[in-house]
C-alpha cells in the first residue's frame, strides 16, 4: 500500500496519495513487523509543505478517528498547527 502512495505522491498526484497513505493506518494498527512501514512519521515528513497540509490534516483526523485510539499527544499537536497554519 505504502509504495503506491509513495507512487502517486513522486507523480504530485497528492490526494491520491493521500488516500493510500489513509488505508496504511490499520496496517499501524495492527503492529507486527510491519508497524514501521506504516508509521505515521513517515507521512508527516512528505506532507509537512504548507501546500500540502489539507492533505496531512486529513491523515491526521482519519487517525484520531480510528477506534484503536492511535494518535498520540504529538500527532494533536502536529494537528492543531496545521489546522492554525
């Protein structure tokens, strides 16, 4: 999942992207050996450009929204800057 959004992402095909980079939460979620291929980490440093922050807001709200409770106090303080930005 992880390399087509990273495919769409070198095209500047962003809420492609996005999108792809969304369906990896539960993939986060679900940890095992693969928790590191899914962090979110790895998103926000591609989407921390001001002109891609509705894009990494949107990222941001759909893992505040997962039931497994994933965000942590740095994910709401990255949220709540960009939402200020």
């Amino acid at each position: 999942m992880k390399s087509a959004g990273d495919y769409y992402f070198s095209k500047e095909m962003f809420e492609e992207a996005i999108g792809y980079y969304i369906r990896t939460i539960e993939g986060f979620a679900l940890g095992g050996k693969d928790r590191k291929e899914f962090a979110p980490n790895f998103i926000y440093k591609k989407f921390l450009n001001t002109s891609l922050q509705p894009f990494l807001i949107t990222y941001l709200e759909k893992l505040h929204e997962h039931p497994g409770h994933l965000a942590d106090v740095h994910d709401t303080t990255l949220l709540i800057s960009s939402y200020l930005n």
